[in-house]
C-alpha cells in the first residue's frame, strides 16, 4: 500500500453512505476504505497480497455495495436504457446481465455499468462510481419518457474465486449452478430476498448477491462467511493486483468522460450499425471512420517491484509525452510489474517501448499482452 492511500484519514459522515454491510466488513477486519459512489467501499483486509490468495485459490466475499443501482422502471424503460448505451439490447433477455458503456452525445464514457433486465420494462444499472442516475434522469426528461427512475434498496455482496460455486450452492442448492455467465435468478434465503448472478469483477468466476433489503447486510454477510467456513473463504474486496492481471478496466482511473469506447477496447460493445438511435451515435460514427488517436494498452514495467500507481504517472519517447500509466500492480501470479496505460497510437504495437517516469524515478515500459485489453 503506498502512504498515500492510506495516511490520510476519512471524516465520515452522512454523505460518506454506509453499506449495509459496513459494520460487518469493520467486525471482518477491512483496514481501508475508498469512497465510491458517493459510499465507503472496503479496500483491504488482512494486506492486498494476502487478500489476492485467498481469491485466488480459495474463494473471497466482497462489499461491493457501493456499485449502487439505477432501477428504471415504466412504459419507456426499454426506450431509455437503449438510448442511454450503443450496446445492442434487442436480445437481451428477461434474467440476464449485459455490460453497457454509456456514452453522452461526444461518444464520452458517462458510466460502464452492469445492466440486469429484470422484467419487460425494469431494468438495473449498476453503476461503476460516476453519477449515472442524474445522467439517466436528466436524458428521460430532454426526451419526455415515460419512465420512474431511482436508487432502489439494493446492494450487491460478490462471492469470486474457483470455490465460489460451492459456497453459493451449499447456501441455495445445486441448481445455482445451471446459473450461466450474465445471468441471474431471483431467490430468498430464510426470508432475504435476493438475486443470484454469474458475475463479479474478477476473472476468477463467482457470483453476486444482490441484496434488496439493507436491513439485512449483516445478516447475509455472515451467512456467507459461515458457508464458506468449509472453503477457506475470506472477506476481500475487488484486487487491484487480479483485475490489472485480467484487463478489468476501473471507472475514474483507466477511462473517464474525455475517452471514447474505442480508446478503452470497448468497441466492441458499440453497435453502430442498429436501427435505433442511442446517444452519441453520430460522434461514435465519426470517431470510428477516423480511427482513435490514443488507445489503452497492457504494459509491462521493468525493474524491481512497484506497489502501484495512485496517480497518472507521465509516459514518455525521447523526452516528449506520449501518454500515461492508468493503473498498475506487482504481478504476484505472473512475478512481473504489470500496468494500463493510455498510450498514442503510433506507440502502441506489441513490444513498443518507451520510459515510465515514476515517483521513484524512470522504468522502462514495454507493450505486452498481458494484461490483454
Ligand atoms: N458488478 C456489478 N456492478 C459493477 C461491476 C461489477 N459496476 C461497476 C463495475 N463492476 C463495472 N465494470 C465491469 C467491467 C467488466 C465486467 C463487469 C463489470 C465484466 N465483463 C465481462 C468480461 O469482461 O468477460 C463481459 C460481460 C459481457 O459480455 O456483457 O464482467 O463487477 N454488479
């Protein structure tokens, strides 16, 4: 952990939001916190190291109620969430989960939130931490919809890691695991009512629990912990180290409103050629027929281990700035220094090299496709 993202302390009050699970994570042993989504979100327990080994050889239970949910609901609540991404909804099903960058009309990144549709006219976003729901209220009224849109009670815990499946089947009983990857099952556990998703923000499989009542977060975190007991679960919480490996993109860090989807590798998420308009469409046109100028790469950092980045740090050639390291971990799967950086495009071929100037001094960073974005 570097000092500066844990030295200084954090004034809570009403406006840090507490999850439901905020006194259990606190019970747990969860040393840090972050603030998302205008609510505390743990960052670490026993150490991140630590924390990266149980997800990745046991199972890791997470608070992760800060992705908060946006639940649009009425006659045009279809109409709406089709406007609001250039992903192609017309197959999503009642019951599943689609990953939908939303954009606004410069083809700018608003949000990458999770969308569960979970009726005819009833959707969630969850929300990745930007203000989607002003975002989405202000677009229902430009456009006169017919639609009701707030923050339902709902806060989502995920359970990742290879043994997750077991854990969440000892709970709910084997049918849990006909659940396919996006998509998810409403269900109750002695009385909490929940939905059961395939889904989490790790590569390491699992499930999330989306609780609809928050009066029941202690409860159901210690649940879990209790079904997990026979697998060696731990609490955690999203690993920085695991999503830099995997080319999980964060909100905030890899990509903001000034980058467009086809910067970020999520292009191909963007159907242009549907019949229905969506916001941004026309600016997405334009940026796709003249190519991107920038794009996000996986890079590889040489030298001794770094413990990751809290701000941008500057990339440069022969002393002119060519882009910047978004994110970046010590590899404790891989044993190598591993980051995503948003790189100009001529700088961005495999085994492109250039020169990361650290807080500690100059790295010399190398195009790889591990993290593959
Ligand atoms: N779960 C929930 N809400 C969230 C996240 C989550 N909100 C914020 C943040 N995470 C959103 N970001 C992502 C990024 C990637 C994925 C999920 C959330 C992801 N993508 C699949 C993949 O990369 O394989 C593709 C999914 C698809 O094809 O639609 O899992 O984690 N509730």
């Amino acid at each position: 952990m570097l000092a500066t993202q844990t030295l200084p302390a954090i004034g809570i009050v009403q406006r840090t939001r507490k999850s439901p699970f905020f006194d259990a994570t606190i019970q747990s042993g969860a040393q840090g916190f972050t603030v998302y989504n205008h609510m505390l979100m743990p960052i670490y327990y026993e150490s991140p190291e630590a924390d990266y080994w149980h997800l990745m050889n046991n199972v890791s239970m997470w608070d992760v109620a800060a992705e908060r949910q946006v639940e649009i609901t009425g006659p045009d609540a279809f109409k709406l969430v089709q406007l609001l991404t250039p992903r192609n909804l017309s197959k999503c099903k009642i019951g599943q989960c689609k990953y939908v960058p939303l954009v606004d009309e410069n083809g700018g990144i608003i949000n990458d939130p999770v969308l569960l549709r979970l009726a005819e006219n009833h959707f969630w976003l969850s929300l990745a931490d930007s203000d989607g729901l002003l975002w989405a209220k202000g677009v229902a009224l430009g456009y006169g919809l017919d639609v009701t849109i707030s923050e339902p009670d709902v806060s989502p815990l995920a359970i990742q890691g290879p043994k997750a499946e077991d854990v969440v089947a000892d709970m709910f009983g084997e049918w849990i695991r006909d659940i396919r990857f996006f998509y998810f099952k409403e269900a109750t556990l002695d009385g909490i009512p929940l939905i059961i998703a395939r889904s989490g923000w790790s590569k390491q499989g699992g499930f999330e629990l989306y609780l609809r009542d928050g009066k029941y977060g202690a409860e159901l975190w210690n649940k879990v912990a209790e079904a997990g007991k026979p697998y060696g679960i731990a609490p955690g919480t999203p690993s920085g180290i695991e999503r830099v490996e995997s080319g999980l993109l964060s909100y905030g860090n890899d990509m903001t409103l000034e980058n467009n989807p086809y910067e970020v590798g999520l292009g191909r998420y963007c159907d242009l050629d549907q019949p229905v308009d969506f916001i941004g469409k026309e600016a997405l046109k334009a940026i796709k027929a003249k190519g991107v100028s920038q794009k996000l790469v996986g890079v590889e950092i040489a030298g001794e281990r770094i413990s990751g980045n809290s701000s941008y740090w500057p990339i440069q050639k022969d002393g002119v700035e060519i882009g910047k390291v978004t994110s970046s971990a010590y590899s404790l799967r891989y044993e190598k220094n591993l980051a995503i950086a948003m790189v100009a495009i001529e700088h961005t071929d495999l085994g492109s090299t250039f020169d990361i100037i650290t807080p500690d001094g100059v790295r010399n960073g190398t195009v790889s496709d591990t993290p593959k974005l």
